[in-house]
C-alpha cells in the first residue's frame, strides 16, 4: 500500500477536479464511497483513519445536527 499521505494528496486533487465543494453538507458515507472507488481500498478501518486525517488537516468543516454529522470539502486551505 501506497504512504498514506501520497493517498491524501491524490484524493484532495480528485476531490478539487471533482468539485466536491460543490456538494454542500453531505455523510461521511459519500465521501467514504468516493475513496473506496479511488483508491480500491475496502478495509473500513483505513478508510476511516485516511478521512479522519484529512478531517485533521483542515480539508472539511464538520456540522454535528442533533446525532447526524455532514462535511462539506474545502477546496482550498489558503
């Protein structure tokens, strides 16, 4: 398997080419769903931790709604 950083870079360039910031606030299942078509990767726990990271690093904003969590991706950090 790829670094796991060359992974989060690839995918923030698809999602900016894609223009997911576009989307508005949608369920991790989106996103989730997105990175598995990707990168191939089906194991839950990495998909996890790879969008937890990208969390992290500032590419989401997180809106928590009673029990439902949506994100919405930020097309640039700067």
């Amino acid at each position: 398997m790829e670094n796991s950083k060359d992974i989060i870079e690839f995918l923030i360039l698809y999602f900016q080419m894609r223009n997911c910031h576009l989307w508005g606030f949608v369920g991790y299942k989106q996103f989730k769903c997105l990175i598995t078509y990707i990168t191939g990767i089906k194991s839950v726990d990495i998909l996890r931790s790879i969008f937890e990271n990208m969390v992290k690093e500032g590419w989401f904003i997180k809106r928590k709604i009673s029990s439902k969590t949506d994100y919405k991706f930020v097309f640039s950090l700067t």
